[in-house]
C-alpha cells in the first residue's frame, strides 16, 4: 500500500510503498477515508532532530488527523461492523497511569520516557491506505461524512479541549472571547465558541481571506497590526476580553493576547511555535490565569464527534489524493492553505 513516511529527521517526508498492517490483539484495521495535514507534521520533519525527537524516532507513518472505516479486527476485538465509520483518537501515553486510564492519554504522566506521543507521531498514523489502532482509541461517525471529519482528531479537538476549560470565565452575558490565528484551529474555535458559549467572538490574523472566514462564522475581526490591542479592548466595552486564546504561540501574540484580556480573565496558548511569555506585576491585568493546552481527552473527542454528527462543527478541508500528498504538505510549508488539507487515499473509489 502507498503511505507518507517520515524517513529521516530534517527530511521532507516520501510517499513509498510499505507492507499492508495486521491488526494485532486488542486493535482493529482501518480502511483511511482521510488523513489531515497538521503544523505538528511540519515541526517533525524539518526540526526534530536525534536529540529533540526522541519520541518521533523515524522512520514511521505521518498521520494523526485520521478518519477511516473498519476493514478488519485482531483478537479479542468485539463489537465492531466492517464499513462503519470512526474518528481515531491519536495520542498514546503509556496505559497505566492515572491520566492515561481515564483516557487522558495526552498528558500521560510518563510522557517524559515514552517512546511515541501518538499515533502518526512516532508510530504509524494514517497517512496511508490502511493503518491499524488500538480498538479503544475509535471514536463512532455513525452516519456522518467520515472524509472532512478527519481534521476533528485534532483541529477540533485541541481548541474543544482549551474553550471547554475556560468556560468558568465565559458564563454570562455581556463576555467576549479572542481567537488569535486563524488557520484550521482557529477556524473551528470559532464554531466551538458560537456553540457552547454566548460571548461576543473577536478574531484577528493577517490574512484577509481568513478573516473573511471568521467573518463569516459570526466572529467580528481585528487586523493583526500597531492597532490590535487597542482596537480588541475597545471592542470589548474598553475593559478587555474574558477569555483569549492564542493558537499560534510566537511571542508577540502572547503578548497581545495578555494586552487585550481583562482583569480575571484566562489567556490560554494553543500555539506551539515555541514564544515566552512575560509578566509584570504592574502592567498585567490582575488575577489574570496564563496556561497552556496540548490536545485533549478520549471522552472530549466523543464530544467533538457528537457536535460534527449534529452539524454544529463542520471542519472547512481542501482534499488531496494521496499522490499528492506531498503537495499538501508543501503548500502547508508555503502558508498556501486556506483550508484543512485531508489526503484522500481512496479518493475515486
């Protein structure tokens, strides 16, 4: 079968042709209706090396983001249909702890020693034509359209997980929320926010197209310039947003998120482009919660997953087929998407 492997570190990664998989005892085989393309994909490839990347050790199977049908189960697997369709939930902690047993295995307590952090990040994802997983990491579509909803395992789920926390400061009227970033996160944060919450929704970025998209989804947009803050803190009755979420992570939109939030509110980085925060007792808003979010649970997926069945969320995607998955991933290196890019290896069947 055709798969993208992740063969070396500071390599762009190869479409080849690997061996199909056998699902194991306790896994079930996938069919892959479609895999997304992700920013943390990007960070292996071109940064990771033998030091920093001890738990994407290639080669392996990138794919993370993954969506597909049941083909066939390994022992002991019950109550699965061949050509059902289920979300696969992608982090892999080391199964015992007490994190990982209530399916949280995002923030596996023994993270630090293990030797992969998720299926497609250290072991093989979904980025092929078939991939196997563990049978509890499946999450049911029932009848919903199983392609577009591969973005879900992550894009939605991250900013599900982060918005859900943050609610406390989100209850009642008259609140505002700050989406800084406006790609695939970005984008279904919004959707998240108009669901769950009754704020006011400020979203800023540099891209007009991508604001024209917040826009579009009820959120009132700010240009990322001198400006923003001021404008963010007008906006939000002068005193600054309840709750910020800053999904790209540089310094500068730390910043801004801190600047334009209110005192008692929650800033909440998303981002992993790797900026520091700063904070100075007599300029920072007071009592102000700074934190950090990486993915979220098995039970919150459920939650993602029941959201997209209703219509609530619908992940905005551009497919590809799976020979040219690498172009995906070019244009995703270029800053060319304007969408989520799901490789489609069945695309046409």
């Amino acid at each position: 079968m055709k798969a993208v492997v992740f063969e070396d570190y500071k390599t762009f990664p190869t479409i080849k042709e690997v061996e199909r998989p056998v699902a194991k005892a306790g896994e079930v085989l996938l069919k892959v209706a479609g895999a997304g393309c992700c920013h943390s994909d990007v960070s292996v490839f071109a940064n990771a090396t033998a030091e920093t990347g001890k738990q994407t050790k290639p080669p392996f199977i990138l794919g993370h983001e993954t969506s597909g049908w049941i083909e066939d189960v390994g022992e002991g697997v019950t109550g699965f249909n061949k050509g059902d369709a289920y979300l696969v939930y992608g982090p892999t902690g080391c199964g015992h702890c007490k994190r990982c047993v209530a399916g949280e295995e995002n923030y596996c307590e023994n993270a630090a020693t293990n030797t992969s952090m998720a299926l497609g990040l250290g072991r093989n994802g979904g980025m092929a034509e078939y991939m196997v997983a563990p049978a509890r990491n499946l999450v049911p579509l029932g009848n919903a359209e199983p392609i577009a909803a591969a973005p879900l395992a992550d894009a939605a789920l991250t900013p599900y997980h982060a918005i859900k926390a943050a609610l406390p400061h989100l209850n009642g009227g008259g609140k505002y929320a700050l989406v800084i970033g406006l790609g695939g996160l970005g984008q279904i944060a919004i959707q998240i926010l108009k669901a769950l919450t009754g704020a006011t929704i400020i979203a800023t970025d540099m891209k007009p197209e991508a604001m024209a998209q917040a826009e579009a989804k009820g959120a009132i947009t700010v240009p990322s310039d001198e400006n923003e803050v001021a404008r963010i803190r007008e906006i939000a009755d002068g005193r600054g947003v309840d709750a910020a979420f800053d999904f790209v992570g540089f310094a500068p939109t730390i910043a801004a998120a801190q600047a334009s939030s209110a005192v008692d509110s929650r800033v909440t980085i998303v981002g992993i482009a790797g900026g520091k925060a700063t904070y100075d007792w007599y300029s920072n808003p007071l009592q102000q919660e700074l934190t950090s979010v990486y993915w979220g649970s098995m039970t919150e997926l459920h939650e993602v997953a029941a959201m997209y069945r209703q219509g609530v969320i619908t992940p905005e995607v551009e497919l590809y087929p799976m020979d040219c998955a690498l172009d995906a991933y070019q244009n995703l290196v270029d800053g060319k998407l304007t969408k989520r890019a799901v490789v489609v290896p069945h695309m046409g069947e």
